[in-house]
C-alpha cells in the first residue's frame, strides 16, 4: 500500500470514529505538557501586544486549535483510565 493510499485509509477510520493508533499515557501526558507550554506562549503574546489583523487572526485559531487538542488528550486519557484495570 502506497503512502497516500495509507493517509486515505486512516482518514477514513477517523471519520467512522475508529482511531489510528494506541496511545500511551505517558505518551499523552508529553504532549499535553508541550501543548499547554505552546498555548501559554500563544495567550501571553494575545495579551499583551498589538498584532496586525492577520496575524491576531492566525493566533486566535492557534489558540483554539490548541485548546482544542488539550480537551481531546485529556478524554483520551480518560478513557485510558477507564480501560485500565486496578489492582
């Protein structure tokens, strides 16, 4: 199977809800880490200096788009947490 054949497939499964790959928790707390980090840079800089349109424009959906990241990892790690059995 060719790359975009293999692009296309997953993008399928995505639309049907089912997920391309397993990820660990540890791996979902990495990336929730950098992606707090990038979205308090984003906020400070939404604070506290005057942008042009476009770029005010592209920052703001930057911060939603990370925004919205964070709530996906953190059900995603909700899930885990279901899944996983307690001892």
């Amino acid at each position: 199977m060719r790359r975009s054949e293999k692009g296309i497939l997953e993008l399928r499964n995505c639309q049907r809800g089912e997920f391309m790959t397993n990820y660990t928790k540890t791996a979902l707390e990495e990336a929730k880490i950098a992606l707090t980090s990038t979205l308090h840079k984003c906020e400070k800089i939404d604070d506290g200096k005057k942008l042009r349109q476009s770029q005010q424009t592209l920052l703001e959906r930057r911060i939603r788009a990370l925004r919205l990241a964070l709530e996906l990892i953190e059900k995603e790690m909700e899930k885990l947490e279901d899944v996983t059995p307690s001892f």
